[in-house]
C-alpha cells in the first residue's frame, strides 16, 4: 500500500500562528543538516516552508530546483558558486536553476521550495543590510525594503519601530510572516524570531510591537494546490 505524503499546515484557507515552542527540530536525511517544517505537502521532495540549520564544514553536491527555491539567511553565511550570502540575505533560485551550496562557518535559513511560478525567471540575491535599500512607507513608523514581486506575489522586509501597531488585511491569496528579530504580539500571544504566522484573504490582523521588531512578508501567493 502506497503511504501518503506528509502534510502539514496545507489548509490554506485557515489563519496558523506558530511560537517557536509549537514546532520541532527534526533530523533531514543529511548528517548535520536539521529542520523545523512549518507548512509540507510531500515527502522529500515537496512543497515546503522550512527553516533549517546548517552545522559547520557542510558541503552538498550540485542539484537542480525543479520546483524553485526562495531561502533568505538567517545566521551565518550560506555560499555556492555565485557567492557567499551573510545573515540578511534574500535568494531567489528559478526552476531549472542549479548550484553546489555549502557552509563553512555553519548557516540557518528561512526556505520555500516548489512555491515558484513558472513563469517567473528572474534569478537575484538582495542584501538586506545595504541601509541605501530601504524606503519609508505611510506608517511613520515603518521602514519597507521591497524584495521582489511578481504577478500578485510580493516579497517585502519591514522594520517597525518600538511601540508601533499595526492593522493589516490579508490581500488576495493571503500572507505569511516571518519574525527576523524582535518580537510581535497578536491575538494575547507574544511571538518571537523564528514565530511564523499565516493568513488567508480577508483575515484582519492586529500587531503590537515591544521593541524594534523586522518582519519578513510575503503575501499574493497563496493560491491552491
């Protein structure tokens, strides 16, 4: 008998706000290489948002993204033949795009794989911490740095400031959030980095922020499966 394949979190038309303590660090088939799986459709190869934990002096063979990956770095730095990508790095990987990743110093990042749309080609790595990147939004108390878009997708890094609030809609095939650092709280819960939250369109979202808070949002992408 044929077993299904793993599914976590796919209802996408249900709101999911995970702290750090709701999921777990699991082994990947590679030794030195853990992860922390917050939405799966697939086994191992799948359609997933992981974030996964890279040990030091890990190097992996040249591979194809038949799906696409979008990763953004977390700690540490994560190189392939293109270049050594630091903390605050923001990667796109098109399908058909290739490359021989490895980590000398030992790396954790943020990663979607099979979530591309075919027709989207443009492969790019931003730098984050370029201060010249970023924008002022019409919240005086946002900072935006637009990372990508394409179609209804778009990809932004937003700081808040201390004491900000926030209202938010979720616009047309949802959005997903990301805490980079600092910490948000919604719904009488306090998350932290590493708290990934995700909402379906129309869901009303209200953040208080405690101290300078950077979020990773993505929204516009959450169509069916």
């Amino acid at each position: 008998m044929t077993e299904s394949p793993m599914r976590i979190n796919t209802d996408f038309t249900k709101p999911v706000e995970l702290h750090p303590s709701d999921t777990s660090l699991s082994p990947s088939p590679a030794s030195g290489v853990n992860r922390t799986m917050l939405d799966r459709i697939g086994d191992e190869v799948a359609r997933a948002t992981t974030i996964v934990q890279f040990d030091r002096d890990k190097y992996f063979p040249e591979h194809t993204h038949d799906g696409g990956e979008e990763f953004f770095v977390l700690e540490g730095t994560f190189s392939d033949q293109y270049g050594d990508f630091p903390a605050g790095t923001y990667v796109r990987n098109p399908i058909g795009t290739s490359h021989s990743p490895h980590t000398v110093e030992g790396c954790t990042i943020f990663v979607k794989l099979w979530q591309f749309d075919k027709n989207d080609t443009e492969q790019k790595s931003v730098n984050t911490n370029d201060k010249s990147l970023w924008t002022e939004s019409d919240h005086k108390e946002q900072t935006v740095l637009n990372l990508h878009e394409f179609e209804s997708e778009k990809v932004t890094l937003q700081k808040w400031a201390a004491n900000a609030k926030a209202e938010l809609t979720a616009p047309e095939k949802g959005m997903e959030v990301l805490v980079v650092r600092g910490e948000l709280k919604s719904n009488g819960r306090t998350f932290p980095k590493r708290s990934w939250l995700r909402y379906p369109t129309g869901t009303e979202v209200n953040y208080d922020f405690t101290n300078d808070t950077t979020l990773l949002v993505k929204t516009g992408h959450l169509g069916e499966v």
